[in-house]
C-alpha cells in the first residue's frame, strides 16, 4: 500500500473513531444538563435510602421495592406497613408474599437446579425474584425448557411460591 493510500485509511478510521464518538456524548437539553443528571441522582439515592430505612423499619412486612415515575413503591404485606410506607412518602403495594419467603424459594430452586439429570440445571440461567408479583421466574436455554418445566411441575421446588419458567435469550451463569 503506498504511503497515500495509508494516510487515506488513516485518517478515515480516524474520522470514523470521532463521529462515532461524537454519537455517544450527551444531547443538550434540560433532561441531560450537569444540574439535571445531578438531581437525578441524589433524587435516586435520597429513594435508595429511604428503601433502606423502610426496609429496615418494616422488617418481615417488607416484600420488595422498586422506582417508577420518580416514586419509590413498596411491596408490604400488611395494612399497618402500608401506612408506614405511605407516611415516609412511597407508594404502597399490598402483596401476600414476603422478602424472607421469595429469598427461601430463591435458596430451595438453587438447590433443586443444581440436582437436575441431564443438563437441564446449567439450562437454567437465571432466577429471578419478584415481591412485586409474589413470584420467582427461572430463565430456561430454550432446548431444555420443556424438561426444566416438567420437572418443576413435579417437584415444586419453590414451595408455595409460584414459579414462572421462560424461554432464556442470555448467557448461563455458573451452578
């Protein structure tokens, strides 16, 4: 290649690198100023640490949390920690289902998972607990997912807790 043809690819790789660079650098705008992102943020930690403190405050009531809109919303399982949470300022969701009980479920098809035949426990990708929904969702390689949910059909690993079994688009994760 002679030297102008490689100054020529140069400096187009170059040009490439810059606008594509240039692609990723925030938009100006109200939503995107130094002032706004940095109100987003201690917007989110001061909701991060008030979870934290209704958490805390609640105890066995507490199910899960999660931000929407800007608001904190609490999974409960009581009238009287839904008031708490409604007089801290978050937005309170009354489920039947518990941290402690999702955590328990979360432990029990970890177990299970690791004692399945035939590849079907590296076939699960991912459990997933919801205090939202009262749920636990495992995510199944699509090959194995017919026989991961007939198993957990007979078994029930999650006990009373009700498991949700989907078609998995990611990666394993290690047993």
């Amino acid at each position: 290649m002679t030297s102008r043809k490689m100054a020529a690819v140069v400096l187009a790789a170059t040009m490439t690198g810059a606008l594509g660079m240039s692609a990723c650098a925030p938009q100006d705008g109200p939503e995107t100023t130094p002032s706004a992102q940095s109100t987003s943020a201690n917007d989110s930690s001061a909701l991060l640490t008030l979870n934290d403190s209704l958490r805390n405050k609640l105890g066995d009531a507490y199910s899960d949390s999660w931000i929407e809109d800007n608001q904190l919303h609490v999974a409960v399982t009581t009238d009287a920690a839904a008031a708490i949470v409604a007089e801290a300022g978050a937005v309170a969701t009354l489920v039947t289902i518990d941290a402690a009980q999702l955590e328990t479920a979360v432990q029990a098809v970890s177990k299970w998972q690791a004692n399945l035949p035939d590849g079907q426990g590296a076939a699960i990708h991912k459990i997933v607990p919801d205090g939202r929904r009262g749920t636990l969702t495992i995510y199944v390689a699509s090959d194995k997912l017919d026989a991961v949910a007939k198993a957990a059909e007979t078994d029930k690993p999650a006990g009373d807790v009700p498991l949700v079994i989907k078609e998995s688009t990611g990666l394993a994760t290690a047993l």
